[in-house]
C-alpha cells in the first residue's frame, strides 16, 4: 500500500461542507466533541449512545455549522448506519442465542477438550473462542466461554492464564476483525469496502494474530500471573439441563455457514467477475450478508433448536430474548454513525485530506493510529471504530477493493489497543478471573496490545503483497 497521494486526496475529497470553518476551527472542534463524547462516557458514566448524540451535536456547533442542518445530517447519518447494519447485528444475535441455549456451544467445547492434551489445551480453547466467537458479541463470548475456562483449568490442573488468555484473544480478535461483529460491519458500511473480501482478508489476519496474543503470549502471561480459579466464579453448566443437544458436526456447521456463503460470494467475484453470468448473480444472492445470515438462522431453528428438543414456544422465546440485549449495541452503532456523519458534513474528510496530503505516512496507519486514540480515550471498541472509520473514509475512495478492505481491518485492529480502566470489558475479565487492577494490565491490557500491534503489521505486510 502507497502512502498517500494528491491525486488520491483530490479524488477522496467530500462535497460541499455545511459549515465554512477554516482547518484549525475543524480541528478544535473535533477535539472538544471527541472531549465531551470521552469525558460523557468516563467521568459521567453516561451511555454511549447519548455522548454520541451530544458529541455530534457539541462537534457541529463548535465548527459553526448550523445547528438544524447537524441534527438532520446526524439523524440521516443513524438511520442509514442501522439500515445497512442493523439487521445483519440481530441474526447474528439470534445465532448466539441459539448456539448458547441449545447446548451446542458446550458440544463444541466438549468435544475438543476431550481431545486436547495439556501442551496443547491452550491451542484448543484460541480454537474454540474463535469458532464460538464468530456469531457472538463479545460479552456474550465472555459469559459463555470463561466458566468453560475455569472449569477446564481447576479440572486439568491447568494455569489459568495460559487457558484464559487464548479464550480472550480468540474472542477479541474476531470482536475486532471478523465481520459479522458489529464494529467490523460499521466500519465496512462507512468505508464502502467489499464484506466478503474484508471477511477473508479479516480471517487471514485473524488466525495468526489470535496464535501470537493467545498460546504464544499467554506462556509470558503465566510467569507473570499466577492465580487458581476463583471457586464462587465457577458455575454449573446451563446444557446440563437439557436432554440432548445437537451434534459437533452440525453445530459446527451451522456456525460456519455464513461464513462459507460469503466467502463463496468473494471467491466468485474474484474468478468470474461477470455481473450478468447467472453463477455470479446466484453468488451475489446467496453471499449477501443478509441471505447468508438469515439461512445461517433458519438452518439453526432445526439443527440446534430442534436438535435440543426444543419446541416452537422454546424457539419463540430464544428468538425474543436474544433481541433484548441488543438494543444498546444498535443505538450505540447508529449514533456513531451520526457522529461520522456529522465529521463528513462540517468539513472534516476534506481538513483530513488536505492537512495529510503531504505526510509520507500509509493510510493504513494513520487509520490504525487514529483508533488508538479514540480506543485509549473512550474505552469503548465499538465506538472507536465507528468513530475511526467516518474520519478516514474519504481516503478510501480511489482504493481497490482489497486495500479498501485493509482499511477496514487497520481500524478495527486500532481499536483493539490497550484496554484499560475505562473498558468495561476490563472489568468483566478482572472480576471472572479474580485478579488484581496490576494483574488484569499485565494479562488482559497488554494482550489486547499485542493483538493490535500484531493485527496492523499484518496488515500492512498484505498491503504491500496484494
């Protein structure tokens, strides 16, 4: 990947501004609104959606844009974000659900760990996370899969960081990098990149990625932490309650099956590249995220709901309850969506590629080092994506459809860096794993950081071979 050029610049630049504020008013009131949205979220606890919603505005009003004229562009700018990814969030909810309730998570978890060793114990959990991990959100990830870990690591004999760390990195990396995770589909909606191309090369960088922070880094890790499962944190085990639960294979399977169609999709973009030839047109159905998706959810409603015996009150009701927990996260997604564009419409893209245009720097790392900032400001993955993507998008105009897509995971790859005291995954991991705030920054934190320094080496070396 070049760094970055004039005549891409000038063919990135965004249209007519709202506002005419000169470089150094849009820049302080990128400042003061990314300030108030940061000090919203940490000091004053508030939720992200509301700092969104303010930070726009308090953006919009500082680089003299008037005010009405911010609040329609921030409303287009949430509709538009939860109409393209909105949808895509709750399947991949309801897959979750589906997954945890009927016992085929657990399936999966069993079935490897039967047959790990110890030496190789930490390369199946990073296995399971990423595979459990895919149709999951974070959260979700967490509560499913660290009682496994602790079960798994009083019942070996086991370290604890050197089974917890590669579950945690498995997780985060597909938080981070795989769509259909709501930070890389926000990303891709702003970018205007490829998903399929951004789901391979995501995948690409995600497996090495996830080795190094998770096996590799956690042998590190247990010198520096050595704790015992916390015994009140261990509980009993949800599939215990069932009487079945659907097959390894299938479930497997099923997880896997959005991904295999838009890869496919991918795949037959890259070899045929015909819009009119009706195996791409086929292709371009069926790979759609929400066809894929959607197919995903109603080959699970038999595969793992009827699997476990469940009945059409039983579905009924796990379709519902896995809506509920996702209202945040679309609100959330939508907002930063307004702040993006709220940045488009006063100017920013445009100060971006001006200010930039004679740095000697790759978009790919300016994109990486922008959602560092936001992520070490905010705490918060998700905003720092969406927030990162609206500020560089505009240089992802003249890309190709596989650097646009690089874009895509530098910034998900920055978002990931450092997490700290102002993360509430932070805490959930200290509170599962009984450590200490110093003992969650040597493992946690700094696992984080290796995930995000590692994740834009490689991809940057792809930008330079593809």
């Amino acid at each position: 990947m070049s760094t970055l050029s004039v005549e891409m610049l000038a063919a990135a630049a965004p249209t007519a501004p709202i506002t005419s504020a000169g470089h150094a008013q849009l820049g302080i009131a990128v400042l003061v609104g990314i300030a108030v949205i940061v000090l919203l979220i940490t000091r004053l606890k508030l939720h992200a959606f509301l700092s969104l919603t303010i930070g726009s505005l308090v953006l919009g009003a500082v680089a003299g844009a008037p005010i009405d004229k911010v609040i329609a562009g921030f409303t287009a700018g949430l509709g538009s974000t939860v109409a393209g990814v909105g949808v895509l969030i709750a399947l991949g909810s309801i897959l979750g659900k589906l997954l945890a309730d009927s016992g085929g998570a657990d399936q999966i978890v069993d079935t490897i760990l039967a047959r790990a060793g110890t030496r190789s114990m930490p390369w199946a959990i990073v296995l399971i996370a990423g595979v459990i991990g895919l149709p999951l959100f974070f959260e979700v990830g967490i509560v499913l899969l660290i009682p496994v870990v602790l079960l798994v690591a009083k019942r070996g004999g086991h370290s604890l960081m050197r089974i917890g760390v590669p579950a945690l990195a498995g997780l985060s990396v597909m938080h981070g990098l795989v769509p259909p995770h709501p930070g890389p589909l926000a990303a891709i909606d702003a970018i205007g990149a490829n998903l399929g191309v951004t789901l391979a090369l995501g995948v690409l960088v995600a497996v090495p990625t996830a080795v190094i922070a998770g096996p590799v880094f956690s042998r590190l890790a247990a010198r520096w932490v050595d704790i015992t499962p916390p015994e009140k944190l261990i509980p009993q085990r949800p599939s215990e309650e069932l009487e079945r639960r659907p097959g390894f294979a299938v479930t497997v399977g099923t997880v896997l099956l959005p991904v295999v169609l838009m890869l496919a999709k991918a795949l037959v973009d890259i070899v045929v590249d015909d819009p009119k030839n009706p195996v791409q047109r086929v292709a371009d159905v069926v790979g759609s995220p929400l066809i894929a998706l959607l197919a995903a959810v109603l080959v699970g409603l038999f595969t793992l709901g009827r699997a476990a015996g469940f009945g059409r009150d039983r579905l009924a009701g796990t379709v519902e309850k896995s809506l509920v927990p996702i209202a945040g996260i679309l609100l959330i997604v939508g907002a930063g969506g307004g702040f993006k564009q709220t940045l488009i419409d006063v100017g920013v893209g445009r100060m971006i590629l001006d200010v930039s245009k004679d740095w000697s720097v790759s978009a790919l790392l300016l994109a990486w080092l922008i959602a560092v900032g936001i992520r070490l400001a905010t705490g918060s993955a998700t905003v720092a994506t969406i927030s990162a993507a609206g500020l560089v998008a505009p240089l992802a105009a003249d890309m190709s459809t596989t650097h646009s897509a690089l874009l895509v995971l530098a910034v998900g790859a920055g978002s990931l860096f450092f997490s700290h005291v102002n993360d509430a995954g932070f805490w959930m991991v200290k509170e599962y794993f009984g450590m200490s705030v110093g003992q969650t920054i040597k493992t946690w934190s700094l696992m984080e950081t290796v995930i995000s320094v590692v994740g834009i080496v490689f991809v940057l070396l792809l930008s330079v071979v593809l």
